[in-house]
C-alpha cells in the first residue's frame, strides 16, 4: 500500500453530522454542522465552528446558548435538508418535522427525535479564519429512554447513529468491541461470553413463556 500526500484538507472523518439547536422554544433554529468535537472531560468542554454567515451564528452570539444534538439515520434527511436551508428564510422544525422541545437547564431547544441532547453554554468566542469557533461547557445530556438498558447502561449500538465522512453520510456498523478491549485478559472475556450467552438463553425462555403463555389465554377466552 502506498499513501499518496494532498494538500491540507477537512479530512478528518467520520464526524458527527450535529444538529444544532439555538434561539428559544418561541423562535427555534437548528442547523447541520460536522465541525463539533469534545476539548476537555473536567470541566466538559465542547465546541462547534460555525460561519460567520450563518443565522446560526448570529443567534448563539445574542444568546450564549446551544444544544449538540447527535442525529440518527431515521432522521438523516433532516440533517442534510438543514444544513443547506437558512433559518433566516424557512422554519426548519416545521418543514423537516423535527420537533423542538424544552432543555432542562438553558432556554435553548433540544430535538425530541435525537438519541442524544448536550445543553451547551458558550465560554469562549474565537475567529479562525473562514469559521467562528463557539467554545462551550456541557451543563447538561439529554438521553432517549429508549436507549438505556435495565442496568442503567446506554445501549448506542441500538440507536443507528449516522456519520458523516468528505461529503456523504453512514450508518455507523456494528459494535466490535468496547474501550480497553485490546488489553483484556482472556479470563475476563471468557467470564462476559458466558454471562452474555447465558442472558440470551434466558431471554429466549422467556419469550418462549410469553408466547405460551398469550396463546394459553386467548384459549381461554
């Protein structure tokens, strides 16, 4: 394999197709930027690089307010019918059907039909060229029920998250393995391969008994 070197370039992929949510619940806006990253743990530190050009840009600096919301395929249209209409000349939550919904700790709107919801407040503001970096803390995550197990865990391998790489959108595949997982020593794996077979079984038990167990009654009735 040979590597062939390109002028500077947004190489970086895949990202995250974010939808940004600003303004308020009276006059939302939400528009698609792939320029969102993590900075720092402790505090939680966040950015998004918006232009200057943008409604967008013009509504966070009048409110010091956003919220990243990680998008997934089900709404994929969405995200890319965002990122190229303005706020400035169509409502986008009405034309695209995203629904906007109250933040728990900002006055800016999150979008219900996003698995994930971060509450930012801006700390910093800095021009870089052809974008406006918005450096901003996580006040608060927002989360789907519908994607926490019974241990509390977040199941995202269930929410098909999308991803954006030079241009086009992804499905992001399955999940290989978890944090650490190079470095496990074989006990452990063997240990969670039969906790995880073990789990299976006994779902299969019980859906075996639901089943019955509803055709058992409509026998009755």
């Amino acid at each position: 394999m040979t590597k062939i070197t390109w002028k500077p370039g947004t190489m970086l992929s895949p990202v995250p197709p974010a939808l940004i949510s600003c303004g308020s619940m009276e006059n939302p806006n939400v528009m698609t930027a792939a320029w969102t990253g993590i900075i720092c743990s402790d505090p939680t530190l966040v950015y998004v690089s918006i232009r200057p050009s943008r409604y967008s840009n013009e509504i966070i600096r009048k409110t010091n307010e956003f919220v990243i919301n990680v998008p997934s395929v089900k709404i994929a249209r969405a995200v890319d019918w965002c990122g190229v209409k303005s706020g400035r000349n169509v409502n986008k939550f009405k034309e695209t059907g995203l629904t906007p919904i109250a933040s728990s700790l900002i006055n800016a709107p999150q979008i219900k039909e996003s698995p994930i919801s971060l509450e930012c407040k801006v700390k910093q503001i800095t021009s870089y060229g052809t974008h406006d970096m918005f450096l901003a803390e996580v006040v608060a995550v927002d989360v789907d029920d519908e994607y926490i197990g019974k241990k509390n865990e977040l199941n995202l391998d269930k929410a098909e998250l999308l991803a954006y790489a030079h241009g086009f959108y992804y499905a992001l595949g399955k999940k290989i393995g978890k944090f650490g997982w190079s470095v496990e020593k074989k006990s452990t794996i063997k240990k969670r391969a039969a906790r995880l077979k073990y789990e299976k079984s006994a779902n299969k038990n019980l859906d075996k008994k639901t089943k019955k167990g509803s055709v058992h009654d409509r026998k009755k009735n």
